[in-house]
C-alpha cells in the first residue's frame, strides 16, 4: 500500500478560503458597529467637507471701457475694450450658521489681459486713439455683504505690465506709432461689487492708476502730433463689466 502526499495546491485553496471569510465576516462586524456609534452633527460636516472647499481657481471674462485724464490729451472720452484671465479665490473668517455660504471674508488674486486706452474727439489729421494692451495682477481683499454670501464687496491694489501700445491719426485705421513714450509698470487702485449665483459671479470694478505712467509724452517728443500734447502725468481710468466661473 502506497502513501499518497496530501496536495499542497488543495490546502493553500481551502486556507485562501478560510483567510478571505474571516476578513469578510470581520469586516462586516466592524461596519455594524462603525453604523451603530452615533456621529454628531458637526464631525459629519467636517467629514463631508471637501478640505479644498476653501480654495477655487476660475476663469473671467467680459467687457472694459477706459480712458485718460485731460492733462496731456485734448477731449478724451471712453474707448471699449476686452478683458479676460484667470483667478485664485481663498476664503476664511470661518462663521457657523446653517446657510451655504459660511465663509464671511475672502481674498482674490487675478492674471488678466485687457485693452484699455482711450479715444479723442478731434479732427482729421489729428489723433483720435490710443490703443494699450496691459497684463494685469489684481490683489483684491473680499468682505460678505449679505447672510448667504451673494453680494460682495471687493478692494484692493492692481500692478500692471504695459506689453503694448499704438497710436492712430484720424481717419486712418492703421497705427501710426507703436513706439509711445509710456512707462511699462503702474499701479491703480480698484474697488468693485460682485453678485455671485450656484453658477456665476458677475463683477463690476472701477480702476483709477495712481502712478503716472507718462514717461515723456509732450510737444517736445512728439511736435508733428495735433492737437499739441500738454504737459504733465497720464493715468488710466477703467470701468469693467466681467462674468467670473
């Protein structure tokens, strides 16, 4: 009589088996017991809150329109423009209430491009615009005006790198000069509104430069232009109309 060797692949299958059951009936136990232990209110909300809920990045886009002030050009007035880029948005001041928007401050930075400048009304022969193509970095600091968070007040500070500019003679539409006497960087102050829904935020900002971005604009570096340039600062003035997401 012979004796047969037990089969090694039939005793790891059945010890496999075994292993799997005992982790599946100890696992279910655990999950009775995990359903049965109360959870109180605000442990649930912190365990069912995203940890980036505070944090949103963003697109906006929408419409400018800018001009100077009088001291250098003769009879500016507004000229339209675009705008778009992207934003940063943190929220805190955390307040506890029942409402969705719990969050009474906030603070948002932006990287935009937008068109500013400004048109003239003058004759032919003379200047009638001034194209300026800007990067723009807002810092704007975010207050709730309102219990569920839709109206906003916002503030801040705005550095802006001027990557561009031209200047055209009426009636013709082509530059006539792309070569201004303008400084590249310049600071505005900003301050605007916003009423924000589930699904956008709509803006309205007034920009006012607070540094003169004349670096040598006047009669003396620019004779052939009519009417004759005056001297003194130059600073950007805009309004803007964004959809934010």
């Amino acid at each position: 009589m012979h004796y047969k060797a037990p089969d090694l692949r039939y005793i790891k299958m059945k010890l496999n088996i075994r292993i799997w059951l005992t982790l599946i009936v100890l696992s279910c136990t655990l999950n009775g017991f995990a359903q049965d232990e109360p959870v109180d209110p605000e442990t649930e909300a912190l365990l069912t809150e995203s940890p980036n809920r505070n944090f949103k990045l963003g697109v906006r886009g929408g419409f400018a329109i800018s001009t100077f002030n009088p001291e250098v050009f003769s009879n500016p007035a507004f000229a339209f423009g675009i705008t778009g880029g992207a934003t940063a948005r943190w929220k805190f001041g955390k307040i506890k209430d029942a409402e969705r928007e719990n969050y009474r401050f906030g603070f948002e930075a932006q990287a935009n491009f937008i068109y500013r400048g400004s048109t003239f009304d003058n004759l032919d022969s003379q200047y009638n615009r001034i194209s300026l193509f800007y990067i723009d970095l807002p810092l704007l600091g975010i207050m709730k005006l309102d219990k569920k968070g839709h109206v906003k007040l916002l503030a801040g500070v705005q550095g802006s790198y001027l990557a561009n500019s031209s200047i055209f003679i009426k009636p013709n539409t082509y530059k006539d000069t792309t070569e201004l006497s303008l400084k590249p960087f310049s600071l505005s102050a900003v301050a605007g509104v916003e009423y924000r829904t589930d699904v956008v935020g709509i803006q309205f900002f007034i920009k006012q430069g607070i540094t003169d971005i004349n670096k040598g604009m006047n009669a003396i570096t620019y004779p052939k232009l009519a009417p004759v340039l005056g001297n003194g600062s130059i600073k950007n003035f805009t309004c803007e109309l964004t959809f934010s997401f």
